[in-house]
C-alpha cells in the first residue's frame, strides 16, 4: 500500500468537501454532572475524621441534608444527561455513517451534500447500532455488574453508618478480584473491537451487510490486511497524540472558566458552598466542553474516517482480486 498516496488523497477529499468537517464534529460528539430547593449546602469535613471510622453523624446529616434539597435536581440532571448521551450518540453513528458513505461516493465521482450523506447514516441507523451493541456487548455488561455491585456495597456501608462489616469486606474483595481479572480478559478483546469496529462499519454501509455478517467482513478484512492497518493505526496514534496535545491547550484553559467558582474556592481554602446555581454552571460548563472537544477533534475525525474508508476500498478490491485468481485456478 502506498500509505503516501492514501494520506493525501484523504486530506485532499476532506478540504475539498468540507462539509465532511461538520460530519467530523458529530461524529466527535462524546456525550455530562447532577446537582430543588433554595439556599447552598456546606461540605465540611471534621478535621479528627479518619477514612477507616464509621462516618461521622455530621457527615449522614450533611448528605441527607443535600439530598433533601438538591435530590431532586440531581435525578433530573441525571436523566437529562443520560438522554442527552442516547442523542449524542445516535447523531454519532449516524455522521460516521454519512462519512463512509461520503467519501466512498466522492471517491467513484459522485457529488455529494452534507444532507444526502447524513441521511446516508440515518438510513442504516438501526444495524449501526445493533452493530456497536453487540460488539461492546462484554464491555457494557462488565461495566453493569461491576459498577452495580459496588454502587450496592457502597450504599450499604452509608446505611450501615460508614461500619464496613466482614460480610461487605469479602464483598468488595470479590468484586475487585473479578472485575481485575476479567478486566485482564477484556483489554485484548477491546483491542480486537477497537481494529475490526471501523471495517465492519464500511461493510455494514458500503455492502449492505447485515450486523453479524458485517462483523464477520471486519474481521476477514483485518485478519487478511494485518500487517497494513497496524501500521495505519501507528500513524493516527502519532497524529492522535499530537491533536491531543493541541486539545489540551484549548480545552484546559476552557475547564477553568467551566469550573471557575469551586476552583477559586478551593485555590483560596474557602468552604465549597453548593447550591443549585453552582451545580447547574457546572453541568452547563461540562456541555459546553464536551461540544469544544468534539470541534477540535472534528478536523482528525473527518481526515481518519476519510483515509480509512479508501484503505477499505484498497483492502477489499485487492483481497477479491485475488479470490478471482484464486477461483480461476
């Protein structure tokens, strides 16, 4: 493969169709804080506390007192924010889906709009979904039954007064032992997720396949082009980096300002007064960075996704060239 030529024929796609940048930014899009009642709540923490007693009673009352007043803005919050994160990544699928499809058509000579390759991605929706479900299956499980099981020892513990008997003790000793080792099991099945994921997409958009046959195209594709896309994926690990770098010097600065109160409170020793504005600042503050990531991120998303399906294209004319040869023999 000639990685020069495939490296500037995508950027050459992407700057001269740039709306493939605003595919980029919802493709980027990452989606994120909870928070009634009038008047601040005061964390304070008794300076002869330690973190192996029992929770000290003004500790349970200040929670309680927090949960009274702000209860019920937190679960809106959450349910706000766990909505929010549904439509975020439907958006998302659907742009990757519309990149593919983009360029896939720019590249054969066809003109295309930002409309017609959205809609491209929202036409295959319901298999790019099934497809990430099924591939990230294990993942969402592991995080379920791990973080459920401690979300219950934890409330436990508050329940039984900060005491953590013996029963929760072996509780959460079994919980870190299983979620250690299947975590272990997990990281090169993420890791075959990660490479066969882009490919099965392209089948998925490209072929018409359906989710299981997509994800078994992926894997044909990577198993017989390995040598290729590991180096591909070195390549945009470099650029990657290097973005994020540029990220952190244009999101950093933006935290600040999203966190401003707390952060002064916290830099002058003061006590952290929580209140509904200041919790509803920090939620809005968390949005509007995930929407600041998502436009630095937009031009590397686009660039990749563009390289990447010509990579495919590559891939697949030269593995069924050689199957035609293969079946002439």
């Amino acid at each position: 493969m000639d990685f020069g030529q495939l490296f500037r024929r995508g950027w050459e796609i992407v700057w001269q169709n740039k709306f493939l940048f605003i595919l980029g930014f919802l493709a980027a899009l990452g989606g994120g804080s909870g928070g009634g009642g009038n008047g601040n709540f005061n964390f304070s923490v008794p300076s002869g506390s330690s973190s192996s007693e029992p929770f000290p009673p003004e500790i349970i009352d200040q929670f309680n007192t927090f949960w009274t007043d702000f209860g019920g803005l937190v679960l809106g919050l959450v349910c706000f924010f766990f909505i929010l994160g549904i439509v975020f990544w439907l958006i998302r699928l659907a742009a990757q889906g519309g990149l593919i499809e983009a360029v896939d058509r720019i590249e054969v000579g066809e003109k295309m709009s930002f409309g017609t390759a959205f809609s491209a991605g929202v036409a295959r929706i319901g298999g790019l979904v099934g497809l990430n479900l099924l591939l990230n299956l294990p993942f969402i499980l592991f995080g379920l039954v791990i973080g459920g099981g401690f979300a219950y020892v934890g409330f436990s513990i508050f329940q039984n007064g900060g005491n953590i008997s013996d029963a929760m003790g072996g509780t959460i000793s079994l919980l870190a032992v299983c979620g250690g080792l299947l975590a272990c099991l997990l990281i090169p099945l993420g890791l075959i997720v990660t490479f066969v994921q882009p490919f099965a997409q392209r089948g998925l958009m490209l072929k018409q396949l359906g989710v299981v046959d997509s994800i078994r195209h992926g894997w044909d594709v990577l198993r017989q082009n390995l040598g290729d896309i590991f180096l591909l994926a070195i390549a945009f690990l470099v650029l990657g980096f290097l973005v994020g770098l540029v990220s952190l010097v244009v999101m950093i600065p933006l935290a600040f300002l999203a966190a401003g109160p707390v952060l002064f409170d916290l830099i002058q020793g003061n006590q952290i007064d929580f209140g509904m504005t200041e919790i509803i600042t920090l939620a809005f503050g968390g949005i509007c960075l995930g929407l600041a990531g998502a436009a630095v991120n937009s031009v590397l998303t686009a660039y990749r996704s563009a390289t990447v399906t010509l990579a495919y294209q590559h891939f697949v004319q030269k593995d069924g060239g050689q199957k035609a040869v293969i079946g002439n023999q």
